[in-house]
C-alpha cells in the first residue's frame, strides 16, 4: 500500500534515521545510472558526536545517547546501583546509556579522470544540521567545500529544525517558501543560492544535479526515492496515523492530511 500523501509523507519525520540512510543510498544508485560515464555517484559517511541539548539549553538531538539492555549491573550489597547520596536500591538493575557517535552519510559525486576529483556533495538535511552547534558545522563544512570548488546540494525534506538559519545569508521570500525545499550553491556563482520549493501537498519534484561547468545537470527525481523507501520499510504497516503528526502541521494543512488519510482509509 502506498503513502496516503502525494509527496512527502511528514509522518516519516518520527523515523528519520532509517528514512535518511535509505535516500542516501537510494539517490546514489539512482545519479549512477544517470551521471556520464566518468562521474560516479558514491555513499561516504561522517561520524559526529550529538547531544541532547543545543546552545542555551535549546532542544536538540546533537547527540545520540542509545540506551543498551545488554549493558547492566546488577544491584549488589555493596551499594553499586544505588541512588546518588541515598545508599538505596531504586530497582533490582541499573541499566548504563551507552554514548555512541552518531554516523551521517552524504552522497559524492566524483570525477575519475586523472584521480579522483570531488565535484559535487549532496546532503540530506537532519534536524540536528538545522540546530545549535550542528547547525554551525554544517555551515562551516558546506563553505570549506564551496571554497574548494565543490557543488553543495541540501535537499530539506524534515520540518524539525531552523532552516532559515541554515539558508543564510540569503532570505526566502515568501513566495517561495515551502514546507520542504532543496537549496543548490555552485561555486561559479558565490553570491547567490538556486531554490527548489517542495510544498507538502504537491510531489516531491525532479531536481537538477550541478556537475562540472562543461556537463548539463543530471536530474534526479525524489518522488521515487522517498516512494520506494516507504515500499521497502513497510511503513503502511507500523506508521499510526492516528496519533499527531510531529511536528505537528498548522490548521490548514492538518485539516489537508486528515482528508487524504480519510480518502485512503487509514484513519
């Protein structure tokens, strides 16, 4: 059964992590049968320790802290596992929350003549890229690349998260803002950001790759991606469209989405 929603489903936001890897792979398999023969398409990953609070104490998901049932202690007469300061057992396990490095991946597009020359990066915003420290990361890591003559493509497909941070310096008019967008910067053109709204009522759109300055952009259709990863998850049979979409939608739009889950018997 397919996605009750034309475009993005916002319902998979609660799933980010599998939804994420899964277009990362996905968008590289599908620009490898598209790129010219000497380009190819690549999944590379970064590894990035998060934290549960942003600068200022803001909310954010900087850090994955994984809670592992395998990892205990078992309470003993020594007082370990006790609570702090009071010498008194809580229960008969403490279980340890194992801090682990989140690992990001991002798709290059690389270019194999003479070596192997990066030519373009595409990412797959997070939330924790639209907040805090990740966010200044990110930025900083997308400007290192423009520096070095590397095409930089974000395509925001979360709501979670300030992306009129991420968009700056630039600002959005109003017309075209969007609940979801991809925003391309080309080195050759420094002082401007190319902006592909992606409305949530619409299908998500064909967008176009930036190459080198003597290839046509190769396009790569997201409707497909974020379809068969809906396909291959199986989310028609664990997503419950019952409980509130997070974050959740404004009036109108909630009033959209309840119609299309209605019409498609998922209520």
């Amino acid at each position: 059964m397919p996605s009750p929603f034309p475009g993005m489903d916002p319902y998979l936001e609660r799933h980010w992590g599998d939804v994420h890897a899964k277009l990362v792979t996905y968008a590289s398999d599908e620009l490898n049968t598209r790129l010219p023969p000497d380009l190819i398409a690549r999944v590379e990953e970064r590894t990035a320790i998060e934290s549960d609070m942003g600068e200022e104490g803001a909310s954010s998901s900087r850090r994955t802290v994984i809670p592992d049932a395998r990892v205990f202690e078992a309470v003993s007469e020594n007082g370990a596992g006790t609570a702090a300061g009071a010498g008194v057992a809580l229960a008969p396990y403490r279980l340890v929350l194992i801090d682990e490095p989140a690992t990001e991946h991002f798709v290059e597009i690389i270019d194999t003549r003479g070596g192997e020359r990066l030519v373009t990066v595409l990412e797959f915003v997070s939330p924790a890229n639209k907040i805090g420290k990740g966010l200044k990361a990110f930025v900083n890591k997308r400007e290192e690349l423009l520096a070095g003559g590397v095409n930089f493509v974000e395509i925001d497909l979360v709501r979670h998260g300030d992306w009129e941070q991420l968009f700056l310096p630039h600002a959005c008019p109003v017309h075209v803002r969007s609940e979801y967008r991809v925003v391309i910067r080309v080195p050759m053109d420094p002082l401007a950001v190319w902006v592909q709204p992606a409305p949530l009522r619409e299908p998500l759109p064909t967008i176009n790759i930036p190459l080198r300055s003597t290839d046509d952009p190769c396009p790569l259709p997201l409707q497909p991606l974020i379809d068969k990863v809906y396909q291959n998850s199986r989310y028609e049979r664990t997503l419950n469209y019952r409980k509130p979409c997070e974050p959740p939608l404004d009036a109108s739009d909630s009033a959209w989405a309840n119609e299309m889950l209605a019409a498609a018997g998922r209520q």
